[in-house]
C-alpha cells in the first residue's frame, strides 16, 4: 500500500470509482483508489483483437446516449463515439424469423411494456414479477424471456415490474469505435490507483475509517465502495461495525448475468454489417448473434440468464459448440468452417464481479436507495446498482460515483 492515511478511499476502480476518484482529485483533497483487478474498467472490459480490432467483452452501448454523460468524457478525451440506428431497432435477418413472425413478435413486445406501463400508472398493489404481465396467449413469450435475460441479465419471472418500470431509456445508443471499456479505464488513467488489493473489511468504528486489503491497510476520512452489488451481499467485504441492512439491500438487487462470445468471420461479405438473428426464437435459452458490428469481419454472440449461467459451467467451449449448434440450424453447416472463436470473459466466475448487471427481484425496487445510503456521513456506496433509473449501465455507474464523490467534497470541505 503506497500510503497510510488520505482524505478519501475509493474502493473499485470500474466506473463509478473512476469518476468519483476524479472528482475527489479535481477538489484538491488525497485519494487512494484500491483495485481488486490487475487493470481499470471493473465490468467494462475490452480486449484488442490483432484482425477484428477491440472488442467489449463487458459493457458495449452507450445506452440512452443522448443524456450518457460518458459521450462527452471520450469525446473530450479524443476517443470516437459511432452515431447511427440502433441494430434491434431494424429488420432482422429472416433466417428461422419470417418478416411476418418478426411483426407479430415486435406487436406482442409492444404490448408487453404497454401493459407494464399502465400498470405504473393506476399502482395499486404490491409490486409483481415481470411474467405476470406476460400474454400466456402469445406464442413469443420463450423469446420475450430471452430478450429479458438481454436486458436485464434474467428472465422475467425474477424481475421486478416496479425496477424494469422505473429505468430511463431515450432509445438512443450507441457505441465508442475504440471500446467502451478502453474508454472507461482511459478515463481513470492518472489517478492514483493500488491494483491487486481487494478491500477485505472497512472498520468505521473510530476517528478515521480504516480499509484493510491483503496488500495493507490504509485510513481516511471517508470511504465510498463502488463494488458491484454481488460482493456486498456476499460479505465479501466484512464490516465492522456490521452493516447487516446494506447485505440486505444487496441481496435483493442481485446481478443477471450477460456473457458475450466474439467469433472472427472469415469472407464476411456473405453477411449485412450490423445484422441480427436470434438462434431459437422459441424459448429463453437462446442467443442472439450480431454479424459485423461497426461493419468488422466479427460475429458477437449474446448469451443471458440461466442459460449463460449453465454454460459457464463448462467453460468457453460450451459457448462454441451452443452457438455452433444454434448457427449450423440456422445456415447450415459450412458456416462454422467461417468462424473462429476469440477469448471470452465469463462474469459469473470472476470473483470480482459474479455477474454482469445488477436487476431488482420483485417488492425489492427500494433497495437501490437503501444501498446508495451513505453511513455516518463518512462511508458512501455507488455503481450501478445504486442508480434507481439509470442501473444496469456504465452511465448509472459514473453519475453515483460522481454524486457520492460530490457529497464527500462537500463534508470534508465543511468539517
């Protein structure tokens, strides 16, 4: 540990401690950011492929990237954010999805998060799992599961109607041409960071409030934990005093899980650039393929919920040869003659993460603004799981980091 005693620790350096390490460095005061990770970035991560270029093997899109404070950031800092449609928001490819069937599924999406919304407005009981507002009529509810695991990391019967209700979403995303990831770890460059040290208990019980990590120990006057939401749950950090209330409010927020298998695509001209296809569009368990994305000679397959959970237990290989399997049904079998799996990063086995993305479990929608509450004003929390509408996002990440950083400056300066 390079130093003893600072003004603020920041425990993680994913998005949230970055920006909130640079607005605590911007007030003038010391800072110590502990990492339990050998690099910047927490859940986003992009890795450079020597032929397909880089590629986000945590998060991707600059979602609702009209109001992403993230654009102008990598803006400012001279990275490259790519305008243009949304790909889900387009046709797909009709393979195994006729344009007919694709326009029946897409009305029945659109009633779903009608319902959802009508719902909201005449509230008038406890909150309900997002599966009760499904059509048990409709034959697209297998596919609207799988598309929840997309978004929310899990399928809709664990998803709290009043949390997906409460998410802000201007329908604008897009995405940054030298990786999202790249760009979030470019943006903690600078700041004073310990890698290899995860914070294993924070003692605020007296003066200063004391972070100890296997690499040592050090002490402030005032601490803000931006780890994701699985590890408090967890007791991976121990605190003491104990904080059962905030395990708690972890525990109801817990993390989906989305995992992503990038595949090089040799003679990719047989495929449109920024075209899509589902593997099944009759059940959950099921990916979605995304063929030259920013018109690169890659394949990104997006796997979720259960179904990533289960294939992780076999490694990357049960990713290949699911994804082979659903692609070889859908355009034969020369085409995994044309694909060349590229490494992957499995979220639900790092143990500094255990998962992707935090959802809320039905009737714990609250619990956002429990585990967001700061402790004695001397111990802050942030991420994405504290955000109550922007959560599951790089950008509901830096805006508590930088709220929570914001509410230190302004303690210490007045004490």
């Amino acid at each position: 540990m390079p130093v003893d005693e600072v003004d603020v620790v920041v425990v993680g350096a994913g998005a949230a401690g970055i920006a909130a390490g640079r607005r605590i460095a911007a007030a003038g005061l010391t800072l110590q950011v502990l990492e339990a990770r050998a690099r910047l970035g927490g859940r986003g991560f992009t890795r450079v492929d020597p032929l397909a270029g880089p590629l986000d093997l945590g998060c991707g899109w600059l979602h609702s990237a009209d109001r992403n404070p993230w654009v102008e950031v990598i803006e400012q800092e001279g990275g490259e954010v790519v305008r243009g449609p949304t790909p889900w928001t387009r046709p797909m490819m009709e393979a195994g999805f006729p344009a007919a069937d694709q326009a029946a599924y897409r009305a029945d999406a659109a009633a779903l998060r009608e319902r959802l919304a009508l719902w909201a407005a005449r509230r008038d009981g406890a909150d309900l799992p997002v599966s009760d507002f499904l059509d048990p009529a409709s034959r697209w509810n297998g596919l609207m599961g799988a598309t929840s695991t997309y978004v929310s990391g899990a399928e809709p019967e664990r998803v709290s109607a009043d949390d997906l209700n409460a998410y802000r979403d201007t329908g604008e995303n897009w995405r940054v041409a030298g990786g999202y990831g790249a760009a979030i770890a470019a943006h903690g460059a600078g700041l004073p960071v310990a890698f290899g040290a995860p914070a294993t208990r924070i003692d605020h019980s007296g003066r200063l409030v004391r972070v100890e990590t296997p690499a040592g120990a050090v002490s402030a006057r005032a601490v803000i934990v931006c780890v994701p939401s699985a590890l408090i749950a967890a007791g991976a950090i121990a605190f003491a005093p104990d904080l059962p209330d905030k395990r708690d409010a972890a525990a109801g927020l817990p993390l989906g899980l989305a995992d992503k298998l990038y595949f090089r695509l040799d003679r990719p001209d047989g495929f449109e650039p920024e075209s899509r296809v589902f593997g099944r569009t009759d059940r959950a368990a099921t990916a979605a393929y995304h063929f030259r994305p920013l018109g690169r000679p890659v394949v990104e397959a997006y796997f979720g919920g259960a179904c990533a959970a289960e294939l992780e237990r076999g490694g990357e290989a049960a990713f290949v040869d699911f994804a082979f399997a659903e692609l070889t049904r859908l355009f034969g079998a020369g085409v995994t003659k044309r694909l060349k799996p590229l490494p992957m990063h499995l979220w639900a086995s790092d143990p500094f993460a255990r998962g992707s993305y935090s959802y809320a479990v039905p009737g714990r929608a609250g619990d956002r603004a429990r585990l967001a509450a700061p402790v004695d004003e001397r111990l802050f929390f942030a991420g994405e799981a504290c955000s109550e509408r922007d959560f599951s996002t790089a950008h509901g990440a830096y805006r508590t980091g930088d709220a929570a950083a914001a509410a230190v400056v302004d303690r210490l300066k007045v004490a």
